[in-house]
C-alpha cells in the first residue's frame, strides 16, 4: 500500500491515532523518505509517543511531524481533551516540529478558531485544520468541518498568532 | 471560618478543587455578597461544574468565576492536563467570568508561560499564576513558581494577547 | 455535626467519596472513638487514599475501613468502574479491612450481583449493597437499588464465597 | 502474514489490544474459519469493541471470543485497571464468550490469583494467564508471570468457582 503512496508522488504520510503503535508500518514508513505526520494515539502517554517515533527514525527517515490530536479522558463535552501541554513539552524534549489538529480535537466547528490560537500561542509550528466546500454534506466528521469563508477568516486571526516575536510559521 | 474572611475584609473568596463539591459550603458562599472563585475538581465534568456554580447562585449570590486548573488524566508527565476546550465552552455556556491557574496544570515553572499565551488565546478572561521571591525557598509547590523577575517578562510577553481585538482583560 | 452523630450513638461513620480530601473533616474523625468507613474519591489514586487514612490515623482513631466504590474513567456504560485491582492491594499494604459497594460502582442494581460476588472472590472483607423495599419510589439511586427479596437471594449466592478455605467475613 | 497462520493450521488467532482497530485486519479475520480472540483496547469504550467485533462478523467469522485485559486509567499502581464490570455487560449484550487476562491487567505475578478469581465469579467464562518456567528469564512480561507449580495451585484455587451452580466453564 505505501508503494502506491510513492508512484503518485505524495507529499507528505500520515500515520492516523488508531495505528500509533502499528509497529509494522512505523517500521515501513521509516524506510523511505518522505516526511510523516505521526498522530498521538488516543491514549498514547508522551512517552509512548515519542518511542513510537524512534520505530520510524530508527529506520533513517528523521522527517517526522508530531501532531496532537486531543486525548480521552472522562470528559465527554468533547469529542477529545486537546492537550495543549503536550506542545511545550514536546518542543523541550525534541527538534521536530510539532502541530495540532484542533478539529478532531473539539469535534465542532465553532470550537475550531480558539482551539487553534491556543495551539499557536502554545508554541506549535502548524495546523491541521478540516475544510469542506459544504459541511452538511460531508461524508464523514461534518460537525467539525469549517466552511472555506470561516477558513479564510480564521487565517486573518492567526496572523498576529503566527508572526510574534520570536517564532516563525 | 467564612465570618473570619468576612471580618477582615478579603475581596475574594477562593473554593478549592477538592471542595468543588463540598455543597454545604457553596451554600455558605452562596449567602454572602463577595466574589468567588471556584476552581474545577480533578475529574469534575463540565456539567458537575456549573451544577456547582448553582449551589452557589441559588443563594443570591452571581458573583462567581470559574478557574480551570488542569483534569487528572492517564497522562502523568505533568501535573495535571489543562483543559483548554473548556475555556470555548463555558464561554458560550454562562456570562460568567473564566479564568486559568496554568501553575497547577503543569505543576513545573518553565511550563507557565506557554499554558499562560494558550489560555489568553483561547479566550481566558485571567490568569491565577503562582509567583515566590525565591522559589526554591518556598514551603509548597515551589517547582512551579515563577520568580518576581519571570513573571514579570511573562506579563510584558502577555499584553498583546490581552490586548487582541474583540477582547479585553 | 460531629457532635450530633455521637449524642445519638451512631455505629459508624462514613466519608463519602466527595469529602476523601475534606482534610479539617478527617482530622474531627480521627480524635472520635467509633468505627471510620472511608469511601475512595472519584479519581483519588491507591496513595492518596492511604494518605487520607493517615490524618484519621494521626489523631488516633485506627478504626479504619476502606470502601471502593469505583473511579471514574472514559467509560460512560456504567456509573464508575469498579476498581477490582484495590482490593488484593491494599489488602497487601495495609491491615485494615476492605469493604466494596458495587451499588454505586455499577450504578444498575442487575449488576449489583456479579460485582458483589467478584468482590468477595478477590479478597472483600465486606459489601455495602443499597436495599429499598420499592426501588422504583426511592428518592435517590432507585436504579442501583435491590428489592428485600434479590438481597435475599444474593446473600444466599454469596454465602460459597465468604466461606471459602482461608478467609472469613 | 495470515496465510502463514492458516498454513500452519493455528487453532485460535488473536487480535492484540493495539490492533483492536485495525480494521483491515478485522476484515481479513472475518473471512477466514477460525476462532478469534478479540482483545479490548487500552482504552476502548465497551461500544467501539462491540463495533470492532461486527467488522469480524460482517464478514461472515461469528466464532468470537472477547478478552478484557484492563483499562487506561489515571491510577499507576498497576499497569491497568482491569474492568470486572464489563464482564456482566458483555454476556448480557451478546452471546459471545467473555475471557479475561488477568496477567497484562495487573502486571504483577502476585495480583493474578486474586484477578483470576474474580473474573471467575463475575461470570467470565475463561482465563488467559500469563506462565513461564523461570520467570525471571522471561523475555517480556517476566514480572507478570506465574511458575508452573504457581498456575498449578491456582487452577486448584479456582476449581469451586468454575464448578458453581449456574455456570460451566
């Protein structure tokens, strides 16, 4: 399956919470030279997270994007807890760079905008943020999805976010 | 005890995490005309929390502000986990003031400022940090209080964010 | 408060699992002469609970029982998941007895049986079961409550198990 | 990988609690004639593991088995929490045989006898437990196991349980 990834030429690989620990593909995935998003698991201590990250650089591929996704706790408001404090900790503990995904963590559109300044303040160096021309007909998470209006919007607010002093986007 | 507070004049009355749910007292608190915080218990949900911020309106009194100080999770490389979601959600829930302890979230000092930015980004209208002359003098929870110094760069580091459009502190 | 408990001549007295950490309260318990159950807290961890059994032992009362009563967790199907794991430890790490009370552990009176009976196997002292002569017009807790008869019925199906070579109830 | 199994004629296929969603893994077990276990994930909801298991009955396979090995929780004393609850919720929602391993939920050799009783009087219908010759030179796991003549005795322990009234094991 990864070789089709490679005959189309993808950016960039994506490992998904549920196949965290899949020790196989981590293993595969660091073989090639791409980089890979690596999402923390559902559960996944720090820990656990950046071993799992040592399985693909252990391989040669040190292309590696961390990326919080919120974890479960007793907490159903949400869909997840963000854990904004896995940024700081992360960003001490490695060089890589380390992004949110404040969609899947709120699982709502309109917690989008404030979760994603919390993760720029915080000090991540990206978003990963779900779109949809028309959520209502989404297929799948349409709850979460910003329509590209709100999108753009959001852009403008983080602007500030992105360029204070002493980071760079 | 609370006359004690009451004869000396205090300007605010602060309820513990682990008394969250201690109904006797928010019903004490409920009676008297002075502003109370009430921080979030350790594992209450965001549903036990407003249900205690009643105990306290039912009394007469509506001065209240909710402090969210971190949630115990699996996670036990910091203290506890900041629940930056909440801070969106009571927002939208109640009129009510909500403000962060990022000391306690993270329980380490080099953690605070980072917490701190998330907080005010993600709509925090205040910040309850820890700060000591000499923290490593201090009788308890000396690991995560900022010297006078830190937490003066980290207020200077602040006032954008506090200043943002559309919002102030 | 304290003092109208011990005008009446009350058997026992409980801590509920909300006052575990009521410090000022476990201190008035520990200077009494009657039995102490006290209920784990919601999310209190094995250490702190034995800590709070510590401020009741400190002022000399070593009449001390242990109740789980099950912590909370991401798993909504039931009340609170009821900690099997506690009994066989504290058993090991201290002298005092263990009781469980699978009623509010579940939270539905069908499965008050099976959690008693795995309590008693995994070394119980003791059950605290919730009995109302009419469930259905209790004024609190009526699903996790059993009629006179299923008591009946369970502590004969119990009996096996409280009497099994090496241990007495 | 499969293939080697079934050339091999192995006689029951588990699936690990990391793999509980893979699906594609589940989808592939669902075609093939074996028994399957069917381990909870470490964090799984009772839900997602019913769900897990329709991914392998979809597919035509209804031989399988459910194995609880213990949950994520705050409490670190053990290295999970093993939840003897969802035991009588499983057997009342399917037909399906409930197991439990008692050596991955508590981690520790000394816990198991009190563990494996237990999930025997909750109603489990088997135990997976964890035996090495020496322990001690195990290559994984080495504190959770038992000596032969340790898993000896407790199968002798366990005996009444499994031949209560109402119950075949």
């Amino acid at each position: 399956m990864l070789d089709t990834f490679l005959e189309h030429d993808v950016d960039v690989i994506q490992i998904g919470a549920r196949n965290m620990q899949n020790f196989d593909l981590l293993k595969e995935v660091g073989r090639i030279n791409k980089p890979v998003i690596l999402k923390r698991g559902l559960s996944a201590t720090l820990t656990e997270w950046l071993m799992a990250a040592e399985y693909i650089a252990a391989g040669g591929n040190h292309n590696i994007i961390f990326c919080e996704r919120g974890i479960r706790s007793f907490e159903n408001a949400y869909r997840n807890v963000l854990d904004i404090t896995a940024i700081p900790v992360l960003k001490k503990e490695t060089h890589l760079p380390v992004i949110v995904d404040p969609s899947h963590a709120g699982g709502k559109a309109w917690m989008v905008p404030a979760l994603s300044k919390a993760a720029l303040a915080a000090g991540a160096d990206g978003l990963m943020i779900e779109m949809h021309p028309t959520p209502c007909e989404a297929w799948c998470d349409a709850d979460q999805a910003l329509t590209p209006q709100e999108l753009q919007q959001l852009v403008g607010e983080l602007k500030p976010l992105a360029e204070a002093p002493g980071r760079r986007l």
